[in-house]
C-alpha cells in the first residue's frame, strides 16, 4: 500500500473510540487476518486516529475488528517490534511518543533524496505533471486557509506524489515513500502550525514556479530548505527535552498570540 492508501482519513464515530480501526480494517481486502489487522491498526496510529498513549488492549480491540484475538495479538508484535506501540502502565499495550531520533534519521536520508528527485522532475516534469503541481498547490493553499488540516497533510502528500512520479525514477521514488511513511506522524502534527504551514507553501510555490522555469539546480536547494526545516524543528525539541506533543502546543500557544496581535493591527488599520 502507498502512503497515501495508507493514511487516508478514516471516520471515527462517537460510538467507539477504535471506530476508525474498524473503518480502516473494512477497506483493507487482502492479506491474512493478521496482515489486515496490522495494517489497520498501523494506519488509524499514522493517521493520528490513535493518538500517542491511546490503550490497545486485545479484548478491546477484538470488539471492532471482526477476527479473533491471536491475529490481533501477532499484529500488535509486529507493531511493538516497528516502535509504534510499547508497553505501557500496568503492562498494558498503547501508541508510543512519536520517535523524535528516528525522524531525525529518517529526514538527514531524505535530505539527501528529496532535493534529488525534485531535481530529476524539472529535468523530466511533462506539462500535465506541473500543472497538476499547480492545482496541488492552489487545493493546500485554500485547505490551508480554511484550517482544514487534514486535508492540508494529505494534499502535501499528493504534491511530493506528482515530484517522485515527474523524477522519472521510480526506484528513487518508491524508496522516498518508504521513508516518509515512518515520518508521518510527525509531519501531520507539525504541519498545523501557522508558521510551518506559510513557510512549507512559500516554498512550494518555489518549487513549482522553477520546476516550470526547469531550473533543477535551484529546485535542489529550495527543497534542501524545505527539509531543513523538519530538521531544525526536530533538534530544536531534542536539545529542549520536549516531545512533540509538548513542542505544537507551544506553537499552537504562540499561534493563537500572533492571530491575536494579527486581528489588533487589523482592528486598528
């Protein structure tokens, strides 16, 4: 499954608050039982659905998901063994704190890849990819202004999509996916403050205005700069000890203020 399959939005009822694994689990149809039940789990933890410290007792979860508890048992192994879940308060299973290292390892790899295949795209890019750019662009832009943060995550998504499909590479592409997969829970967060958001699509507008101008050198280092920013934010929360949690409500906090003195000048102009 790609990413995009993979943390697609699922609806969470009031019902349950594991409804959104049931819902991934039914739009999963192949695999084994155990292989379906880890790909729904996996993607309702991705997806933010399961948010960080969210409980995932067997016989909780064998209410929601229609197979006995010895797939969902082999799921949640192979979830602990991938980091995604650990043992929590009283031995009992829950989501981990998103691995801030691990995202770090993962972004200075892409740093490496992504400003290649953006490269490779403005060598490559036909005009239907670049105006597919543009309307990925313009659909964020408005998601963006309207707080319509999923939809903002998952058009991000589909942006690099159509840069990985324009580097002609598919090899290179599929190994970009790979690596963004384990950074997505950290990238849906990060993406809802105010000043990631601008800066992620000013940058993007660069990115699409020179893979126009087919200036692959300098789509190169704009999307160095893209990647650094992940990068600084990421040892920004290690060397002051925050999680991420920790780390957007303090610029959801600093947002709100800046929205505040925003609606003053306004008020006052």
């Amino acid at each position: 499954m790609t990413e995009q399959q993979t943390t697609d939005d699922v609806a969470v009822t009031q019902e349950h608050p594991l409804s959104a694994v049931t819902a991934a689990f039914n739009k999963i149809e192949q695999g084994t039982l155990t292989d379906r039940a880890y790909l729904a789990l996996r993607t309702s933890i991705l997806s933010g659905h399961l948010p960080t410290h969210a409980q995932l007792r067997e016989v909780d979860l064998a209410e929601v998901i229609p197979v006995s508890r010895t797939p969902i048992r082999e799921a949640l192994t192979r979830l602990v063994s991938q980091g995604l879940v650990t043992v929590g308060a009283n031995r009992v299973l829950e989501v981990r704190e998103v691995d801030l290292q691990g995202c770090l390892n993962t972004y200075e790899i892409l740093a490496a890849l992504e400003p290649l295949a953006v490269k490779l795209a403005a060598q490559n890019a036909s005009r239907e990819q670049i105006t597919r750019l543009q309307n990925s662009l313009t659909l964020k832009e408005f998601f963006y202004q309207n707080f319509r943060w999923e939809e903002v995550t998952r058009e991000s998504q589909v942006f690099h999509e159509i840069i990985y499909e324009a580097s002609g590479n598919p090899e290179l592409a599929n190994v970009i996916r790979r690596l963004r997969e384990d950074t997505h829970r950290f990238r849906r967060l990060y993406i809802r403050t105010r000043a990631t958001a601008v800066e992620a699509i000013e940058q993007d507008k660069q990115i699409v205005d020179l893979v126009s101008q087919r200036d692959d050198e300098g789509a190169y280092e704009v999307m160095v700069k893209h990647i650094r920013i992940s990068i600084t934010a990421l040892e920004s929360m290690m060397e002051n000890d925050l999680t991420l949690d920790e780390y957007i409500e303090q610029a959801e906090i600093l947002d709100r203020k800046t929205g505040e003195g925003d609606n003053r000048e306004a008020d006052h102009i």
